[in-house]
C-alpha cells in the first residue's frame, strides 16, 4: 500500500476497532439510555470504517473492499492506535478512552476536511458532526464521573490512568504522515495537540480531577506492534471469516 | 434496590419534526440532569432523523387537567358552533371570504 | 417486540375486583367496548391496571432479555454491513424496552420496581430468549421467526386500549418493519450460499421453530385471561388464531428459500384453507416459563451483571446532579 491508502486505512482502523469494542457493551451498559447511547457511538465508528477501509481498498487497488481489510488482515496489518483497542474495563475505562480519543478525531476531522482526496475530505465532513457529539457525551461523563461519589472518582482516575499512556501515539508522526501531507491529503497531527490539551484540561478541572502525570509513552500501533488484547480482539470479530473462508454473508 | 429516591427523574421528551412545526411529544427518558435528559432523548428519539430540535422537561413538572373535569373543562365548548366558519351561510357566488 | 402470553395456568383469578364503584365499571367497560382509548388518569378498575402493568413489563423485559441472544454475535458478526445492522437491531430494542416501561410507568410502577421484579425472578418475560444463539444463521432466524411472530402479536396492539401502550406500539411497528426482512434476508443468503451455510440455515430453523410457535401463549383453551384481556382491549386476538396465522405464513417463506419446516405433521388442509400442523410440546413450554429455558441461568446472570456493575454510574450521576443543583441554589 502506498502512503495514502495506509493513511485511509488507519483512519479505517482506528474507527473499526472502537467501533468494535464499543458494541461490547450493547445489553449490558449502566442503564438503558446508556445501551442506547454507546451503540450510537458505536455505530457511527463502524460507518466511518466502512467508508475508510473501502477507500484503502480502492486506493491500494488489489481487489480488496472494506471487509476484506477488516475481517482478513492478522494483527501485524492492523494499524489502528493502542488506545482504540484497549479493553472497555468498567464504565469508568471506556468513557476515558472515548474523551481523549472522540476530541482527538473531531480535531483531527474538522483538519481533514480541507483534505485534497475529495473522498476523504467528505468522510470527513459528515463524520466530524458525529465526533463532536461523541467528545461532548463523553466529557459529560467525565464530569459526572469524577465529580459524582468518592467511587466514581476514583474509577474515572483509574480508567484515565490505563488510557493516558496511549494518548501520545495520537499525535505522532511518522513517514506515512509525512508523505500524505506532501500529498495533500493528510494533516500535521502534532500540531493538534495543544488544542487537544486545552480541551482535555478544561474538562478535567470541570470534572475536578488531576491531569495525569507525563510517562513514557506506548508506540507502535501504526505500525502493526500491538497490545496482546488486538488479537483476542480479531479472533472473535474475524471468526467466521476464517472459518468458512470463501464464504459470503 | 428499588429505592425511588435512587432512580433518576423521569423527563418528558417533545421533538420538532422539521421546520415549521410545533414540539411533539414523543415519550420520556431517565435522566440525573437535563443535560443528561437531551442527550438520552437524542439517542433515543431521534435514530432515525426524527427530529430537528428537542424539549425536555420534567415529569414532575407537569401540571394536567383532572379527566373528572373534562365535562366542565370541554363541553362548554360544544354549542359555540357560531366560532367555526362553517356556521355562517353565504351564498354561492360569494368568493374570497 | 416480543410478547408472549404468559398468563399461564390458573391465575386468571387472581385480580378479582375489589368493590368497585359499579356505575364507573359499567363506564369504563362501556368506553372500551367502543373502542375509545383509557388515559394515564382516567379512572380504571384495579384489576385492568395491574394486568396492563404485568403485560407491559413482561414484554418490556422480554425487549432487554431479547438484546442478549443477538448481541451475543455483534463482535461476531461477518461483514461491516451485518455489523451495523444487527447493531440497529439490537439497540432497537433497547428502545423499545424503554419505551413501554415508560408506558407502563405512567400506571404508577418505576422502572427500578419494574428492573427489580425482573432481577429477582418475579417478573416473568418472553420464553424464546433462554434458548441459545449457537450460530449466525441463528440471527437470521431470530430476525425471521422470532420477529415474524412478534409482528403478529403486536400490529393488534397498536390499537390496544391503554393509550400510552398503544402509542408507544405505533412507535415500536414502525421501528421494527426491517427486523424480520434483515432476519429473512440473512436466511436466504444462506440457503443459498455453501453447504456449510445451508446445513446452518437448516439446523437453526429447527431448532427455533418450536419456540417460535410457543411465542403465542398457551392454547386458548389454556388461556384463562384471553376472554377478559380481549374485552379489555389488551389482546386482540387468541394465541391460537395467531399461532395459525404464523404458521400460514411462514411456511412458505422457508419453502421459497428450500429450507425444510421441521414437523412432520405439517400439511396444507385445503378444506380449512390453512395448514395443519403438529403439537406444541406444552410441557417444554411450561418448563421454560418457569425459568427451566436451557440458558435462563445465563440471560439472568447477564442482566443482573450490567444492573450491579452499572449501580456506581447511575449512583454517581445522580450524586453530580444534586451537587450541581445545591451549587446553583447557593449561587443565587
């Protein structure tokens, strides 16, 4: 794949696999207007992939669609970012992966939409509106939760200190980035990070929680070095296509 | 665990359906909060692109007629037949009235 | 939308009238004779009250049992399209669930009464969904079958005489028209598709034929509330004309698609213009309504999971509510 078919599969990627861990949920959220809310969100990711990994198919030009990259690639192909694919953990966990990845993605969407791949840059506009409501929904959460009972608090201090080792990886950039801003059709994602920070902060003083302290940061997604949870991940997601190869559904 | 103290408020939830129109009411959600309650009524009541803009309001909040009323309430409004255009008889060749 | 008779054996005289005002009885029978709708404040006997509350929460749980048997191939579903459609589906019934405990809600009974009647094993919801899910074909099935059956139960209640019922079923009718096509059109696909997949198709058909049937309730003559429900305006028809109904119906569908209807009685009765058709096993019916379904341990142990996991979140909500709301008093 050239540089701009993988920059459209990791946008595919990322939306697939926390669409994929956010239908987890379905049936067994805190309350039922919650079900109905994460499933929202989920299946706007889901769409986002779908019309993501079609365009890599298309772009990379070997006969493979959407599904194909989805259901048929192994672990090391995969190039969404580490925090997409961490496991859902409580309430708590999963509400701090979608605020520091749904503010990431509307940044990041609202840059894209003034990308020179005309298909990208409508993705874009149409699923930039969905990501506003995600962050929006998601940091209401935030607050709730670290602003709610002592329990709470701790817990959400607990989800955003699994997550915020993984918030890094957002922003890096690498050679594919490189090549797809030359192209004209990527964007420069370190340079959403400071909007990223501002927005982040003020939710977390809202929420009257503590930025997390600085790590190391965890790397590798982009390039296929995963978590061990991708792989049990794909197992489940990509059962039956491996089952019953050739099959249609 | 069914302490009615414990659950959140139940909110009344009105949808315009498009420009033009008045809010609707189309049912109700749980909610801690009314920001929390447009957001459920937005996830719940507006899937399938029902809606343009949302009400919400507590249940608690509403004040409604007693049905036990209803005849003195309504009926009154029975004979006044003469507040409708069709009680008046103009003749045929009269138009733009 | 699932509903299933549940009334079962000998409790149609549970709810006697207690002592009534016989000129309001008389009143109120005689506006829902005329098929006018009864109203959340409108006067009404006991005993319509609290049968509309048991029908309403028991097909509201069956809508959140419901979402387990298909949510259980959501991460497991083919392709992205199927993904997002079963996805839909499910969390359609979330919504429906939601909507008639709101219905029944407006009777005086909470949701949390209603969740905990349902956690505890009091309530009682549809029988189909403590069977299992092995397969994909098994969400086809659902879809076409399941679905399919519940559509029967459910037009007629558009018109049910409680309004909050029947309006939140004009909402619920309209939202589920493509559930059983999605169901149908995974079934066909399959019939079609290699062996593997029709041996699939096949061997869920026969195992959710029977259930599906026993959707519909006892036989009528089993039925012990369908006269009172039926004057009432709660049920419209008998279990067994719908069940006759269903099978008319569905037969061929799975004839067109080449699968086999598993009963070996099924005959087309051309006097009757109908298909006869073998018994029910009752007694697997009943079993299943007093929580002997094969995975019943497993349906309650996942609801009463998300409800105990989730207690900290609603907890913590409403706790943040009331902070903010003191905070804004003494603000002002």
């Amino acid at each position: 794949m050239d540089a701009v078919a993988t920059y459209a599969l990791r946008l595919g990627d990322d939306s697939l696999i926390l669409g994929q861990r956010l239908s987890e949920w379905c049936g067994h959220a805190p309350a039922l207007e919650v079900d109905l809310s994460l499933a929202n969100v989920a299946l706007d990711q889901i769409g986002q992939a779908t019309h993501f990994l079609n365009l890599a198919g298309e772009l990379e030009g070997k006969g493979r669609d959407g599904d194909a990259l989805a259901f048929r690639r192994d672990v090391m192909d995969f190039t969404n970012c580490l925090l997409v694919e961490q496991p859902n953990g409580d309430f708590a966990q999963t509400i701090a992966r979608q605020f520091l990845f749904s503010h990431y993605q509307e940044l990041l969407f609202t840059a894209l939409m003034a990308s020179k791949n005309a298909t990208i840059a409508a993705i874009a506009a149409k699923a930039v509106k969905e990501t506003a409501y995600h962050a929006v929904l998601a940091s209401d959460w935030v607050v709730r939760l670290g602003d709610g009972t002592d329990e709470s608090k701790a817990r959400m201090i607990a989800g955003l200190d699994w997550m915020w080792r993984f918030a890094d990886e957002l922003f890096a950039m690498d050679d594919v980035d490189a090549a797809a801003i030359k192209a004209g059709v990527g964007i420069d994602k370190a340079a959403l990070r400071s909007s990223w920070d501002t927005r982040i902060d003020a939710v977390l003083a809202e929420a009257t929680l503590m930025r997390p302290a600085s790590r190391r940061p965890v790397l590798g997604g982009r390039v296929g070095r995963h978590s061990e949870h991708l792989g049990h991940l794909l197992t489940e997601m990509q059962f039956l296509q491996r089952a019953y190869p050739g099959a249609t559904w | 665990m069914s302490d009615a103290s414990k659950e959140w408020p139940l909110w009344e939830v009105f949808v315009r359906g498009k420009g033009g129109l008045s809010h609707r009411h189309v049912g109700s959600v749980h909610a801690a909060d009314a920001k929390m309650a447009l957001e459920h009524a937005r996830d719940t009541y507006t899937r399938r692109m029902e809606g343009v803009s949302l009400w919400v309001l507590p249940s608690a909040q509403i004040t409604s007629s007693d049905p036990g009323d209803a005849g003195a309430l309504f009926e009154p409004a029975e004979d006044k037949v003469y507040r409708h255009p069709t009680f008046y008889k103009i003749p045929d060749g009269i138009t733009h009235i | 939308m699932y509903t299933t008779d549940l009334s079962g054996k000998g409790k149609g005289k549970a709810e006697k009238a207690v002592a009534e005002d016989p000129a309001l009885v008389a009143a109120f029978e005689a506006r829902v004779a005329s098929d006018e709708f009864i109203e959340p404040k409108d006067w009404m006997p006991e005993a319509y009250r609290k049968t509309l509350v048991r029908q309403m929460s028991q097909h509201a749980h069956s809508e959140i049992v419901g979402m387990l048997p298909e949510g259980n191939w959501i991460t497991r579903a083919p392709n992205l399209r199927r993904k997002a459609i079963l996805l839909a589906k499910v969390q359609d019934e979330a919504g429906h669930g939601l909507y008639l405990y709101s219905a029944a809600e407006t009777l005086g009974t909470s949701r949390d009464e209603m969740t905990e009647a349902l956690l505890s094993g009091k309530a009682k919801y549809s029988t189909i969904f403590n069977y299992p899910t092995l397969t994909w074909a098994d969400i086809g099935a659902i879809g076409w079958l399941v679905d399919g059956a519940a559509i029967m139960n459910q037009v007629p209640l558009q018109r049910t005489s409680y309004g909050p019922y029947a309006r939140a079923m004009v909402r619920i009718c309209k939202e589920e028209s493509f559930h059983q096509r999605q169901g149908y059109e995974i079934m066909m696909h399959l019939a079609d598709g290699t062996d593997a997949q029709k041996r699939m198709a096949q061997d869920a058909l026969n195992r959710w034929w029977w259930p599906s049937l026993m959707m519909f309730g006892p036989p009528d003559d089993k039925s012990p509330n369908t006269e009172q429900s039926m004057r009432w305006r709660i049920k419209r028809d008998t279990n067994d004309e719908l069940r006759q109904k269903f099978v008319d119906i569905t037969v061929p569908q799975a004839e067109a698609i080449g699968l086999t209807v598993p009963d070996d009685k099924l005959v087309w009765n051309e006097e009757r213009g109908a298909y006869d058709f073998g018994e029910v096993d009752w007694e697997e019916f009943y079993a299943v309504v007093k929580g002997e379904g094969p995975v019943a341990k497993e349906r309650m142990q996942a609801r009463v999971k998300a409800w105990e996991d989730g207690e900290w979140v609603r907890d913590a909500a409403r706790v943040h509510a009331e902070k903010r709301a003191a905070a804004k008093l003494a603000a002002e």
